[in-house]
C-alpha cells in the first residue's frame, strides 16, 4: 500500500511538471520504475497505458483555458501514433542505448538555446508563418518512436523543437503537446499489448499513476496559462539541460567529481538565465503600462473632439432664416455645402489624436 501511494505521489508531481513544462512525465515515471527492477518494455508500457487516462484529462483541460491549437495537433500527433506503435513492437528486440547519447546531445543543443532565447525580450516570428506538415509530420514520427522505446520522450522531442520555431506561444506548444499525446499514449499501447500481451502492464502501478495525474492535469493546465512564457521559456530550457547532461555524462563514463562542477556550473547558468527572463519580463510589463496610460489620456479628447463635431458643423450650416435672411417665395431652405449629398466635413487633425496614434503604434511595438 505504502509502495502504490508513493507512486501516485509520483505520478502526481510526474503530471504536474509535465503539463506545466510540456514534458517529463514519462521520463520521470519510467526512471522510477526502472530503479525498482521493472523490465523496460514492461515499465514503457505501464506507463504509456496510465497516460491514455492524464493525457486525456490534461488535453481537457489545455483545451479548457485555451491552450491548444487543433491544427498543430492534427498534423502531429498522426505521424507521433506511427512513431510510436513501431517503436513499441520493437521495443524488446531494438536497444536504444546507443542511440541516446546522439539524442541527448540535440535535446541539450535545443535546450541551451531555449535559455538564451527567452533569457532576451520576445520578438514574435512573424515572418515566419505558421508550423507546414514537412515539419510536423517527421517530428511527430520521430518523438513518437522515442517516446515508445525510452519510456518517454514526446515531450523532450516535441515540446523544444516547437518552442525554438518561434511560431506559437509557449503555453500553446505545451496545450498542444500534451494533448496530442493522448493518441500517441494509445497507439504505443496497442504495440504493446501486441508485443507484451496483457502480462506485459503492471496494472497496480498503472492505477496509482493515473490516479495521481488526474489530480494534477487540470491545475498544471491552469498554471502554465499564469506563467508568464518569458519566465516558462527559461524554465523549460535549464530542465531541458540538467536532463540530458546526465545522459551525457553517464555516456561519456565521466566519473567523480568531474559531474558535481558540470552540474553545478550548469546549475548557475540556469539561474542567471531565469534572472535575466525575469528583468526582461519586468521591463515589458513597464512598458505595457506606459502604453496603457498614454492610451487611457487620449480616450477622453477624442470623446469630446467627437461630441463637439455635430454642434460645429449644424453651426456652420445655418439656414437664410437663422441668419436673419429672409427665403424668396418658390425656394426652399436648403443646408451649407457642408451638409449636402457628396459632400463630407473635413477631418479635423489635433494634437490629440496624434498622440492615440502614437500610442497604438508603441503598443504594437511592445507586444511584438
């Protein structure tokens, strides 16, 4: 009993980062199980089947706080449910051990420049338009099938690649991630169901995963719409890092006191990186208010610079009776120029005005 509520503690903290960060909850269960003396194809297919039932509730609840883009999610998570139900059925007679060196050294690349990138102020891409399939369709097959043979990897695959794009907000890469997980969490259960059979699932251990990380979906969903992405982009860089630094270093035979400084060093780039996210974001907000206030001032000129243009211009059309002229006999009273058919009032340029434009234009700058 003890055992099972330790692991749905796990799978709880697991779901929470994971739906925070887009990634690590297979990571993290697997690597507990596998450190319990589980077989491997027997720990990725125990927890891919307790993430048919979190990915679910967290792709509910992304969807809920509108962190999800459907069309990213349609063009990846088809080729990511190929990756993945090839890798699973191979699982026992593929090893990928040598292959995770090479793969740890793209996701710490990838993850590096995720912390110089959001350590900076956000400019958004937009010329770089919106993510093709040719892009989506092999990165999907590709974290789909690591994700089946590592015990996870959909989420370190998938979630850097997109975040360094540049085309889509942070916690819309994650939104979208997570919930097109849910069909790749599927497609490398019924691999392995065909490999493993249904001795292959530990299902006590399935259930108390599950349980922890239906408890947590719905609130990483809600934190990861809080967090300022800023401050999420560096996040997600350093954990990106530390993770795959370890695997290198195991790879490479490192040994001693060599890992302790690599981790400490890395450890202080990290901090000084989310430092540097941290002033960036205050200096955007800052610049966000001034832009607020400058708008807010000009919105009441132009309402009494609006109010006072009907009065001005019934003023300036005065009939000949309001003049004190009498109309001759046969004719009849007819508005200024100003008022007829055709003909418009000139717009009244002000300093007012001027200034509101002013302010749109800093605004628009600000935000991207």
């Amino acid at each position: 009993m003890r055992k099972l509520l330790v692991l749905a503690l796990v799978g709880l903290a697991a779901q929470l980062v994971d739906g925070a960060l887009g990634m690590a909850y297979g990571l993290t269960s697997s690597t507990l199980l596998l450190f319990a003396g589980v077989a491997p194809a027997a720990a990725s297919a125990s927890v891919h089947l307790a993430e048919i039932g979190t990915t679910l509730a967290a792709g509910v609840s992304h969807w809920r706080f509108g962190n999800v883009d459907w069309k990213v999610v349609g063009r990846i998570a088809l080729p990511g449910a190929i990756g993945a139900f090839a890798g699973a059925t191979f699982l026992s007679s593929i090893s990928t051990e040598a292959a995770a060196p090479w793969m740890a050294a793209i996701l710490f690349t990838l993850g590096a420049y995720l912390l110089v990138r959001f350590s900076r102020p956000l400019r958004a891409n937009r010329a770089a338009g919106r993510l093709r399939s040719r892009f989506l369709a092999p990165l999907g097959l590709v974290a789909g099938f690591v994700d089946a043979t590592g015990g996870g990897g959909w989420g370190p695959v998938a979630t850097p690649a997109l975040l360094v794009s540049g085309r889509m907000e942070p916690r819309k890469v994650i939104g979208s991630v997570d919930t097109s997980e849910f069909v790749v969490a599927g497609a490398a259960s019924i691999g392995f169901l065909i490999g493993l059979g249904s001795e292959g699932f530990l299902l006590p251990t399935v259930a108390a995963l599950l349980v922890g990380g239906l408890i947590a979906a719905p609130i990483a969903a809600w934190l990861v719409r809080i967090v300022p992405a800023q401050l999420l982009g560096a996040v997600i860089g350093g954990v990106i890092v530390l993770t795959n630094a370890r695997t290198l270093l195991s790879a490479g035979g490192v040994g001693g006191s060599v890992p302790v400084v690599v981790y400490a060093l890395l450890g202080a780039a990290w901090l000084v990186a989310v430092g540097l996210a941290v002033r960036a974001l205050r200096r955007a907000r800052r610049a966000r208010a001034t832009v607020d206030v400058a708008l807010t001032s000009a919105a009441p000129a132009e309402a009494a610079l609006a109010s006072a243009s009907p009065a001005g211009a019934a003023s300036a059309s005065a009939s000949p009776a309001e003049a004190g002229e009498p109309a001759q006999s046969g004719e009849s009273v007819e508005p200024a120029d100003a008022a007829k058919p055709g003909l418009a009032p000139e717009p009244v340029a002000t300093a007012e005005t001027a200034d509101a434009a002013e302010s749109r234009k800093l605004a628009a700058a600000v935000e991207g």
